[in-house]
C-alpha cells in the first residue's frame, strides 16, 4: 500500500480523540501501578522517618521555637515562611548582596546560604531580636540609624543592621575605613554607602559609651 494511503486508513482506525483516551488510560494505570506497588507499609514508613527527622528546635531570638524543616530548607526561608520573621529579607538568594545576613552565635551570616537543618543548638539572631523585649529600648545600631537616617529605600537595612551589630560587637573603636571593610559583604540598590557609614561610626560611638 502507498505511503499516504497507509497513513490514511491507520487515521480511520485510530482517530486523534481514541488515540489521546489511550494515552489518558495508559497514564492513569502507571500511576495506580505506582501507588499499588509501593504499598502502604513502605509508604508510612518513608513519610515517619522523615516527619521524625524534620522536626528540629531552633533558638531564635531567645525563644526555642519547634518547627518542621525540610532537608534543603535554607535559614532565610524558614525564619521568613516558618516563623513570620520578616524582617530578614531575601534579595539574590545565592550569597551575593546580604540582605539576608542574620547572627549565628554573634556572626553575621547569609541566612540564605545556611541549611536549617545545621543549625541545632545555634543560637540566631534576627533583626526583630535587636531591641530590649522588655523595654523596647532600642540597640545602639537601631538608635544610630535612627539617628542618621542612613537609608533610602531601607531594603538593605536589616542586613546591615546586623552586620553592624556584629561589627560593633568586635570592636566598638572600629575606624571608618575598617567599617568599611567590614560591611563590604553588604550591597545597597541605592548607593547610600556614605551614609550607611556615618550609621556605623554613630553606632560605633554609642557602643563605646555603654
Ligand atoms: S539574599 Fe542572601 S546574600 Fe542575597
Ligand atoms: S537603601 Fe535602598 S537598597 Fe539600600
């Protein structure tokens, strides 16, 4: 038979709307394979095992706060999603700009570049965990940004609050220059670097006079 015939009765015998049921009904018994064979033994098991291994206690902020963790949850997306700490913001997400940085034991860290999971028994510090929860008083770094007004558009703020909390930590007689090295793994959108610095030799400044 001609070529074009055979394709012309093989159309007759196997319309588009049978050829697309078949591929439906192919599919859909894949699928209850799938599920039959795995069974429900191997199916609670998987789901015990790793229910287990994703509950993790967490200090943040000086809370212990229980929460489930998938295994390639990073830090920025569980304080941010997990624990309505929003105040960390995420901006590349890959360890580049800092808007992410948080305090992991008193270092400043890219809380997007942290695996949950390696954090039990650390202790993470959020920006919402700066000011005194009793008083509401301020930190010396909120009070200098407050006092300067470093910011534009403050999207970056956060992660440079904590990394000026952390750098003040170190060493309240911190020189501009040095502050200046110090804060480099922190970009700003807006370029207010001059003024983000004038915050950091302010907070330098009330550091000293604690
Ligand atoms: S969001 Fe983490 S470094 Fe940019
Ligand atoms: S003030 Fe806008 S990103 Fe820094």
């Amino acid at each position: 038979m001609h070529d074009v015939e055979s394709v012309g009765v093989l159309e007759k015998k196997y319309s588009r709307r049978t050829f697309i049921k078949g591929v439906i009904a192919t599919g859909a018994t894949v699928s209850s394979a799938n599920y039959l064979f795995r069974g429900p033994n191997i199916l609670g098991a998987a789901t015990l095992q790793s229910t287990t291994e994703r509950l993790l206690t967490l200090t943040v902020n000086g809370q212990e706060r229980r929460v489930d963790v998938l295994p390639n949850e990073t830090l920025a997306m569980t304080l941010r999603y997990k624990l309505n700490l929003t105040g960390t913001k995420l901006g590349c997400d890959r360890a580049e700009c800092g808007a992410c940085t948080v305090l992991v034991d008193g270092v400043n860290q890219y809380s997007c570049s942290i695996l949950t999971h390696q954090l039990r028994g650390r202790s993470v510090t959020t920006i919402e965990g700066l000011e005194n929860a009793d008083t509401g008083e301020l930190s010396v770094v909120q009070q200098a940004v407050m006092d300067e007004g470093g910011f534009q558009c403050a999207f970056c703020a956060p992660g440079f609050v904590m990394s000026m909390t952390a750098m003040v930590a170190n060493n309240p007689n911190v020189t501009r220059e040095e502050a200046r090295v110090a804060l480099s793994g922190n970009l700003c959108r807006c370029a207010d670097y001059d003024k983000i610095l004038n915050c950091a030799m302010r907070a330098a400044e009330l550091a000293r006079s604690v």
